[in-house]
C-alpha cells in the first residue's frame, strides 16, 4: 500500500488464518513477525556550517597559530541507522593543501604546520562529508579561514566589507544599466507623443484651409455663373477654364 521507511517503522506484526471449505470448517492460525531492513535513503545533513547561512562568514585563526591549531570543525548528522549513519569527512579542494587538514570521523579542521608571513591570508577549503552506506550519499560544505594577527574582528570586518564592496558595485552596474534603458524608452515615447501632435495640428490646418476654399466667395460666384449659364443656354467652352482660374 506504501512504501516502508526504516526510520518510522522497524518491525511489523500481524496474523494470518487459513480456513477450508469443508463441513465444519477448519482453520489454522500464523502470527507473522516482518523486520525492515535500513537502507541508504538519506543524505548527511551539515549543521555547521549552516548551508542556509548566506552571510560572509570565516573562521579566524592567528598568525601565529601552531601545528594541530583547531580551526573550526564541521558538523553532520545521518538520519539513517547503523553502518549506513557512519560519517567521514574529506577535503576535496584546498587553496594550500600544506597547511590544512581535515579529521576523518570528526570533521575537525587542523593546521598541519606553523603558519608563516609567506602563508596567505585567506583560505578556502571545500569539504565533503559522506556516509557508509552503499552506494555512499554525500554532502558538501565550504569553510573559509582568514589569517589574522589577533582576534578583534577588524580584519574579519575588512575582508566582508571587500566582498561586500564588490557585490555593491555589481548591483550598481546593472541599475545604471536599468536606469538608461528607462530613461530612453522615456524619450523615445515622448518623441513620438510630440510628432503625433504636431502631425494632427498640421493635418487638421490643411482640413480647414481645404473647408474654407470650398465654401469661399469664388465657388459661389462659380456655382451662380453656372446656373444662369444653364438657365440661358450659353454655356461656353471656355467657362471651365475660367473656372479653374478663379479657384486658382
């Protein structure tokens, strides 16, 4: 009916009656116990550091930091049960694989030597952290260490003011961008607005000029020389030309 999940249910219990057909019936009884054997279903999950956590956070270490210094330690846990719950950890990337380590089934991060004036002053290490199932599930985290000669969070502060200044000046581009593209379009509208009016200004100027000929004085001299022109029968050839010239 559905799927079984170890970590809700481990075991079942239920009981089945066979009965004949015969006259009296007879029947028999079972009681069936079911185990549910765990699977590898489920990831590591971290908790520290939080995958959600999207701040510009490091773990600090001093300049002077020794051999075997814990500089953070990485945190997971596995819903599943068993072998299949057992966690390792691993470094996958490293910006100096000479310096930092990692423990394997505590998630300690260590310094492997001292640190010197030539060491840099900001690390990255990409950790994976994975189970003893098969096939192994995994997950990732990324740790980020800055070197600093003592603990006050100035240095820290400076460094996510840096990251920060660069995220800034990212957005700042594409509002400028936005902003320019707005503002043509802006006045690219109102160049078509004016030339639209100035258009029907001119248009309805000509539609008035174009009225007032055709209700002027000489279409109603024309329109009365040719009424009496039929009236009388004289008609000439010429009369349209004269016309012409008096409209002109």
């Amino acid at each position: 009916v559905r799927p079984f999940d170890y970590e809700h249910n481990q075991n079942f219990t239920f009981r089945v009656q066979a009965r004949d057909s015969g006259t009296p019936t007879l029947s028999s009884n079972a009681t069936i116990k079911l185990y549910i054997i765990d699977q590898n279903d489920n990831s590591p999950t971290l908790l520290h550091p939080s995958p959600n956590d999207s701040s510009f956070s490091a773990e600090i270490v001093p300049r002077n930091a020794e051999a075997g210094y814990v500089v953070s330690k990485v945190i997971a846990v596995d819903a599943d049960s068993g072998q299949n719950a057992w966690l390792s950890f691993h470094l996958q990337k490293v910006s100096d694989q000479s310096l930092f380590s990692v423990g394997l089934h505590t998630g300690e991060i260590r310094t492997i030597r001292k640190m010197t004036e030539r060491d840099n002053t900001r690390h990255t290490l990409i950790v994976v952290v994975k189970d003893n199932g098969q096939p192994s599930l995994s997950a990732t985290t990324t740790v980020k260490i800055v070197a600093a000669e003592n603990f006050s969070g100035h240095y820290l502060e400076n460094t996510d003011k840096e990251q920060v200044d660069e995220f800034d000046s990212s957005l700042t581009i594409y509002l400028i961008i936005s902003l320019a593209v707005v503002t043509f379009l802006f006045l690219a509208s109102i160049i078509l607005l004016l030339t639209l009016k100035a258009y029907k200004i001119k248009k309805s100027k000509h539609d008035s000029a174009a009225d007032q000929n055709l209700h002027g004085p000489n279409i109603m001299s024309v329109r009365t020389n040719y009424l009496n022109s039929l009236a009388r029968g004289t008609l000439h050839q010429g009369y349209f030309h004269e016309i012409q010239t008096k409209m002109d």
